[in-house]
C-alpha cells in the first residue's frame, strides 16, 4: 500500500507528465503549421512519449492500492518565436520534470519506500536523455544560426540529429 505522501507525489508527477505532453503538442502544432514537418514529427511523438511516461505512472499508482490523478491541465503556449525558443522552452521544462523525479525519489527513501523508488530509476535514467536531447538539438540551433539552407536541412534531420528516434 502507497505511503499518503508518496501517493500524493506521484500524481502530481502524473500531472507533469500530462502537461508535458499537452504542451509538447501545441509546439508540433506550430511547427506544422509554420512549416517544420520533421520538427512536427519529433514533437509529435515526443508528445505520446510522455502520455507514455504519464500513463505508467498512472498503472503504478492503482497497482500499489492508490488511485491515478486525471488531472485538469492549463492551456499550453500556442504561438512561439522560432524553434530555438521551442527547444529552450523543452529544456527548461524538463529540467522542472527532473527536479520533480529526484524530489520523489528523495521521499521515497526518507519513507523507505523502496518499490517506489525502484520503479523511479526509470524515470530518473530517462531525464538524462530527454535533456541531453534537448541540449543537442540546442547546439544545432546555434550552428544552423540564420542560415536558412541550414534551417530546412535541420528540420528534414531532427529525428536522427536528436539522436533520439523520438520514441
Ligand atoms: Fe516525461 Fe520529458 O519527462
């Protein structure tokens, strides 16, 4: 049986997850009605990775005697600068969504809830990757600079650049 507290954490960790994805849809949104195919692609299915990650923690909940939180959600940004405001948008974001994980896993062992903090190490390996991509697409950004060749080779590319299939 979930810890009161540790019950509490995850759904709202379950709340970051779910925003993330909201909010990574309406960037792919913008990216394809601007013209980003390839960057609308990679939101895309960066937006069902982390429904993925909500919806995890969510079976997590229930299976350990909790109940998943079906979270209301704010409306999500909709017009954005470019697509180097849109990354460092994504990385600070989830620099957030690694704070949270760690402060969950820190609860999990003041409370020694050890199954918990087990299934957090999933989380916690997957926040390196979701920010080293976010930093390598970052880097692409400021060699493609306004170069416009560059920008549209960038776009065509971004799943491999991203090293990353998005999923
Ligand atoms: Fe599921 Fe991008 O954090």
């Amino acid at each position: 049986m979930l810890h009161e507290q540790i019950a509490s954490a995850l759904n709202e960790q379950i709340k970051l997850e779910a925003q993330s994805s909201h909010t990574y849809l309406a960037m792919a949104v913008w990216a394809e009605t601007n013209g980003y195919d390839g960057t609308a692609s990679f939101l895309y299915e960066h937006a069902e990775e982390e429904r993925m990650h909500m919806l995890k923690l969510m079976r997590f909940v229930n299976e350990r005697g909790g109940v998943a939180a079906v979270p209301p959600l704010t409306a999500p940004a909709l017009d954005y600068a470019g697509l180097e405001v849109i990354f460092q948008s994504i990385l600070e974001h989830e620099t957030q969504v690694t704070a949270s994980i760690n402060a969950v896993v820190d609860q999990c062992l003041s409370l020694k809830d050890y199954t918990t903090h087990n299934f957090m190490q999933w989380y916690v390996a997957e926040q390196i990757e979701e920010e080293a991509m976010a930093r390598k697409v970052l880097d692409k950004l400021a060699l493609v600079g306004g170069d416009r060749g560059a920008l549209y080779l960038f776009d065509r590319d971004i799943l491999s650049l991203a090293g990353t299939s998005g999923a």
